[in-house]
C-alpha cells in the first residue's frame, strides 16, 4: 500500500481482487465543454451502483490556493470542510463486471507521480483497459450525430478504432499522462473525446454525454 492515497474503511488496508476491471478516468477542470464528460461520469457512477475504493492524498496532489475547500456554514456554524479529491470507485456493469472509476478534481502538481502510482494500482487490480473521458468545442451543427475522437500511445490499438484520429499538438491533461503511464504497464490505454458544437458549450449537452457512454459501453 502507498502512502499516497487512503483505502476506504470497508475494504480496510487491502485492495478487493477484481476480475479485468475497466478503469473510466474523468476529471474535473480540465477540458469538458458542455461537462459532457461530467455528466457521463456521473450516470456511471450511478449505473454501476459506484462506492468509494479509494482517496488519494490531497496534500500531496491539490493546491488549495488554486481550488479552496468548501466551507458549509450553518447559521454561522461551521460545519465541516469539503476536500475535493481525486478518488476512485468500484462498481459493476450489467454483466457484473467489475467497473473502476478515477474521479473528482485533476492533480495541482506531482503528475508524474500521480501517474505512477495509478499505473501501479492499475496493475495491482488487473485493469484490462483505461479510457479517459472528455469533450471539446467543433465547428459542427447539432443536427448531426455526435462525433468521438480518440487518442493513444499505442498505435496499433488506434488503427482498430471507429473513430476521429488527429493531427496536431496541443496542452495535455492528466489523463494523456495516465494514457503513457498505463501504456508503459502493458494496459491498453486511451481517451475519448466528444465533439460539441461550439454554440452550445455553455450549457449542457446531452447527445454528448450519450455518445461517450456509447463508446464506453
């Protein structure tokens, strides 16, 4: 076990043996126009039934200058403090397979070893396959379908893939860095990434979200 991140109370200090779980990564801010890929994540979590697996160290990985705590006062009472933290959770698909979803805000610093330590985890639990889960403004019409672009260090897992493959360079998120990290571990890793039409990108986005759980599913 890491000192980076905590185990949930119910499985005490031991990881739960899994059989080929996915792991579904989606972060809070870093790109998801219309929180497409938020608003997947979250009817994940609902549809596999998802309960915390783990919570890593927030002050290893959260700069709370940049994303403060969440006070909840009660009539001038302070209550308690929300520390958002990236977070894991194990739940099931309809087929009972065992689903792994890598949540809650992306890391401030120490990507590097963020990355390291769910590759490790990744291992540990046997995941089979990481996707990432994103989405980004087009030039596109609604009255088309939702278009899906994806990205991998491995090419021979992109060329069997039914989806947009680009051509350029661009900032990354953590989950590009997960992408290499898995990758180097022998796991299949990539991200998909929903194309909204820019109009809408203040507001939510349903045909979004479907198309990722689509690709997911």
């Amino acid at each position: 076990m890491s000192d980076a991140y905590r185990i949930a109370p119910q499985f005490g200090n031991t990881l739960p043996r899994l059989s080929d779980p996915l792991l579904v990564v989606m972060f809070s801010g870093w790109i998801d126009t219309s929180v497409a890929a938020g608003n997947a994540m979250e009817a994940l979590i609902a549809e596999t039934g998802a309960t915390d697996l783990l919570e890593f160290d927030t002050d290893l990985f959260v700069d709370y200058r940049a994303r403060r705590p969440t006070m909840e006062l009660r009539e001038g009472v302070n209550t308690k403090l929300d520390w958002s933290a990236p977070h894991m959770m194990i739940g099931h698909d309809v087929n009972h397979r065992d689903v792994l979803l890598l949540t809650g805000p992306e890391p401030d610093s120490r990507w590097k070893q963020f990355a390291d330590e769910v590759a490790a985890l990744s291992t540990t639990l046997g995941v089979r396959r990481m996707l990432g889960l994103g989405a980004y403004p087009v030039a596109t019409p609604h009255t088309r379908a939702v278009q899906i672009s994806c990205t991998s260090p491995n090419a021979q897992l992109i060329h069997t893939l039914p989806y947009i493959k680009s051509s350029l360079d661009v900032p990354a998120g953590m989950e590009a860095a997960l992408e290499h990290a898995l990758h180097n571990q022998n796991i299949d890793a990539l991200g998909l990434w929903a194309q909204v039409p820019h109009y809408v990108a203040s507001m939510a986005y349903p045909p979004a979200s479907a198309a990722l759980l689509g690709a997911v599913c």
